[in-house]
C-alpha cells in the first residue's frame, strides 16, 4: 500500500507535537509546517510570545527535529492580517466580540494550508485539535466533539466543508490532555509541560485595549454613553471595543444594586446596563449558517438538539427554527442561557456530540 503525506501544522506546543508522534506511529509520511503569522510586534516594539512568536517556530523545529520529520515555515503574514486580525479589531469596534480562532481555522489551517499541501503533491493536512473526523454510512464526513470533553475544540472548527474533512486528520480526538503530556515525555519532546497558548495568540497578554486602539488608529476608543434600560445617562464609556456582554466592574458607575453591560449598541455609540436577570435570554438568532454533513438548512427547523454559544460554554438544549431569510432562531428548552454575545458562534450538536451546523450571534 502507498504510504500517505501529511503536512501538519506545528504550533511548537504539546498538542501539535505529539499529533505529529501519532502520525508518524500509524504510517504516514509527516512533513512539519509551522505559519508564519502577522503579530502585534510586526508593527511595533511590543513582547510577543503566542504561538506565533520566534520561539514557538523553534520549538516545533527542535521537535520535528527530535522526530526525524522534514519541517518547513511557510509565510502566511498577509492573509492572517486581512483574513483574521482586521476583522478581529472591526468586529471589537462595532461592538461584538469576535473569536479569531475561528476564522483563523475557517480561511488559513483549513483552506490556505490545505490548499498549500494539495498542491505539494501532500495527501492530507493535520492539526493538534481535540475534535475527531469520522466517516458516516452515508459516505459524508462528520465532525463530532473530542472525546476530553473539558479540552475539546469542535466549537472553533464549524466551518469545515465536506472537502476539507476528507483531507484533514485529528489524531487527539481521542485522548485528553494529561495523556498527551504523558506521551510527549516518553518521547523525550522538550514541549512536554509547555503551558496551553493564549487565546488571542496575536496580542500580548494585558495589552488588547493598546493593540486596538493602534490597529483602529484611534476608533476602538470613541467615548460615548452608559444608560439604563430607560435611556437614562449614568455615566461615560471610553469605547465600545473595551466592554463585554456580562461585565459588571469597571464602569465607573455607582449604583444601589449591581448594574451589568447587556448590550453593546453601536449605531447610538452606547451601553446600555441593567440588572443580571437581563443577562438571560430564552432565545437568540444566528446568521452566516455553515451545514457540515447535512443536505439543506430546511433539516434543521424543528428539531431538537443541544447548542453551545461560546467555546468554554457548556450544552444547552433547544429547538431550532429557520427563519425566512435563511437565519436561525434557537429557542432554549430547559434553561435561560447567560450573556449570550453578538460576534460569537454558536454551533449545534446531536445527542451523540456530532456538530449539525453553526452560526454566528446577531
């Protein structure tokens, strides 16, 4: 039988590496990759230590190395900044609040590195995910959460395409993350207790209100108004970008009973605050809906399944409803859900944990 490529991104972490291991255990030919991605310090003096710093790309070379597998850098520079940080910074502006993994997975892990593989002669692309990739009885590739439940990244890969999975491997579906240091220190990689990357691996920890104001030149911090739910004014924000839904302390107000952000409106440039049972919601709509083994939208109306709307989030049951514009309304069964954030995916899941589509919160 043939031997089978993989180009694998390699991020320098633990997860990454030890894919990498399994890989080549099974037989296929593995070939590391590690993105070369626009950081904050591409365009000023600022530490950066993400996964997209100097030291991540040594660390997967010292791996690949330790490993006996080729590894290349490749120059995603570009596409990354228009791709996932311009939208990253106009989303913070118009107040939402974006997931940059997701898009980073939707136009550069799982199309541009793929694409970049094919076109190599290379049979698949990899990543460290734990999410697993299966084929159904009926031919279609499915996406169904990670067995380590608490690690598990299904939410942060909805975009797949039917292509795309036939072409990807997870090795760590599997497994949880104690078992994967595990492995990585019989293996002697020197990444074996390496701490988990951030999350917005662009901008240094403690330093998103600077890399917006910078990256807007200046819109990310338009002052504007705190009201109630009755348009009274109660204070002053000093821009929509650096408040969330949920968030209760620092708004420099006083008030007799806790007051809470529970919505961002950028068409009045304001933020209206109310008390915490206004945080809770029995429903929400999506737009942007991506199917990844189904046929047609019309297979999600009235069904019953579970959703998560944020990626530390935990399952909520509901029923979902399309809408006449293509849109999806997701009413909540048995609980209210908190905080549910415009900007954010929401991704719903059957009973046996296989993504069924997903959205993105209006």
């Amino acid at each position: 039988m043939e031997q089978k490529s993989v180009l694998i991104g390699m991020s320098g972490g633990v997860d990454s590496s030890v894919a990498a291991a399994l890989l080549k255990e099974q037989g296929y030919h593995v070939i590391g990759a590690t993105m070369r991605l626009w950081t904050y310090s591409d365009s000023c003096n600022m530490k950066h230590e993400g996964c997209c710093a100097e030291s991540a790309v040594e660390d997967a070379r010292r791996v690949c190395d330790k490993l006996g597998i080729d590894f290349y850098v490749m120059n995603f520079k570009d596409m990354f900044k228009d791709k996932v940080v311009d939208y990253f910074v106009d989303e913070y502006i118009h107040g939402r609040t974006p997931n940059p993994c997701i898009a980073c997975n939707k136009y550069l892990k799982f199309d541009a590195l793929l694409k970049k593989a094919l076109a190599m002669g290379i049979d698949y692309v990899a990543t460290g995910h734990y999410a697993k990739i299966e084929k159904g009885e009926d031919g279609k590739y499915i996406l169904r959460a990670s067995e380590a439940v608490k690690k598990d990244q299904s939410y942060v890969l909805y975009n797949f395409t039917q292509e795309q999975l036939a072409h990807t491997l997870m090795p760590l579906g599997g497994y949880n993350k104690d078992w994967v240091r595990q492995k990585a220190e019989e293996l002697g990689l020197g990444v074996a207790h390496k701490p988990d990357s951030q999350e917005i691996c662009f901008v240094e920890d403690g330093k998103l209100k600077e890399f917006l104001m910078e990256m807007s030149n200046g819109k990310a911090g338009k002052p504007g108004d705190i009201v109630d739910t009755n348009g009274k004014v109660l204070g002053k924000h000093k821009g929509l970008s650096f408040y969330t839904i949920g968030q209760r302390k620092g708004l420099g107000i006083a008030q007799e009973n806790p007051l809470y952000v529970i919505e961002l409106d950028s068409k009045k440039n304001c933020i209206i605050v109310g008390p915490n049972e206004m945080l809770f919601k029995n429903s929400l709509v999506a737009d942007n809906i991506n199917l990844i083994s189904l046929n047609s939208i019309e297979e999600l109306n009235n069904i019953e399944c579970w959703a998560k709307t944020r990626s530390r989030d935990q399952l909520h049951k509901c029923r979902l409803e399309v809408l006449s514009n293509g849109n999806i309304k997701v009413n909540f069964i048995e609980n209210q859900v908190r905080a549910v954030t415009p900007g954010q995916g929401v991704v719903f899941y059957d009973k046996d944990h296989k993504v069924l589509g997903s959205g993105f919160i209006i």
